[in-house]
C-alpha cells in the first residue's frame, strides 16, 4: 500500500529528500507515485507536519 500526501502539506522538501527511490514530487500538495513507493515509510518519519499517511 503506497503512502499518500495530505493537503497539510507545507511543500517543505523534507520528505523527497528520505525517500529512497525517489517517489515523491514537487506539487501542491506534493505526490508519492504509488507504482514507484515501496512503502518504508521513510517519508512519513521525516514530514513536521504528519501530511503523510498510508492510503
């Protein structure tokens, strides 16, 4: 199950920089493509704003 980014997200970076295969890009909010995510969760321990949750 791939993560999702909510519209609490402050597009601070801080997520695309913990992702190790690199699934998140810049948006409003920002996008965790669900085919690339391998679910480590990686972003989700990074994010200040807890924007990120499992879908």
């Amino acid at each position: 199950m791939a993560h999702v980014i909510t519209e609490e997200c402050i597009a601070c970076g801080a997520c695309i920089s913990t992702c190790p295969v690199d699934a998140i890009s810049e948006g409003e909010p920002y996008v965790i493509d669900a085919g690339t995510c391998t679910d480590c969760a990686a972003c989700v321990d990074s994010c200040p704003v807890d924007a990120i949750s499992a879908d």
